[in-house]
C-alpha cells in the first residue's frame, strides 16, 4: 500500500519546528494532551490522547528509530483503538518520517507514513491516518503562526 505523503510550510523558524516535535512540554500544545518524548535513538514517542488510560487511545511503546538533528525524525506508530488489532502489535507497526527544510523563516515539513499492509482495513486505517496528520499538522501551524504559544519561544538555554 501507498506511503501517506503530506507537506504543509510553516511561517516560523525551523528551530522552533523542531522543538515542537521533540520537547513533551510543547508537544502538548497542537498534538495530544499527554505525551513522553525523548529525542534519541531507541527513545520513547508515546503520544497519549486519553491522559487517564496509556493503554488506550496512544503510541505507548513507540520509539525513535532514526533522528538527524533539524533534519529528520523516524519514530514507530500505532493506531487507534478502533485498528489496533490491526496495526498496533509489536510485528505490524507503521513508521512516522518528519523530514525538516527551512527557506526563509519558512519551515516546510514532509511527513511520510509508511508499512502499510494490504486489504480493505489496511485502507481503511490509512484514510483514518490520512485525514488526521492532515488535522494535526494544521494545529501545528496554526499554533505556530499565532506567535501566542509555549511554542512561539525558545527556551532560556536555547543556543541555536
């Protein structure tokens, strides 16, 4: 099945983009309400969308599999619950590419969406995920480019 492709240009810094996908703190603000994230090969990406069960409704589990420093990002992916028999074991888990470019204070992000399998669920799991990182990246810009967010500033350490 088809990779799930999807490029959206943010009118922010590319540094800011970044930490948007790699600090828990910021994460929260435009993707789920609880997250973990620790930006290292082997480190965890779990996303958590019903804060008062992990088991449920998350990506607990998921891990980094590859990261190039404001260029990339390559974690594991599971569904929600209504495929998770189907995509969210260990053997049958999909894979999140975030490929990071900056053109002017303008960050493109390509997201790519792999190992799909084959049949009318796998197609149906795919639409699902189609439309909701098409939802999900639009927050992400929208919170950016609103200048008002957690989001909008480096931290204090921060040396570019």
């Amino acid at each position: 099945m088809e990779t799930i492709i999807i490029d959206i240009s943010i009118s922010a810094p590319l540094d800011l983009v970044w930490l948007a996908w790699v600090e828990s703190n910021r994460i929260i603000t435009w993707f789920a309400p609880e997250a973990n994230v620790e930006p290292r090969i082997g480190g965890v990406f779990e996303l958590f969308f019903d804060p008062s069960n992990h088991e449920h409704q998350s990506t607990k589990g998921c891990v980094f599999i590859s990261i190039g420093y404001q260029k990339k990002l390559v974690f594991t992916w599971k569904g929600p619950s209504q495929f998770e028999k189907l995509m969210n074991d260990p053997s049958s888990l999909t894979s999140v590419e975030v490929i990071f470019t900056e053109t002017n204070h303008i960050t493109h992000l390509k997201v790519k969406h792999r190992g799909w399998g084959d049949g009318k669920d796998w197609t149906k799991a795919q639409k699902w995920h189609l439309k909701a990182w098409e939802e999900v990246l639009n927050a992400l810009k929208s919170t950016l480019e609103s200048g008002e967010d957690i989001l909008c500033g480096l931290p204090k350490d921060h040396n570019g």
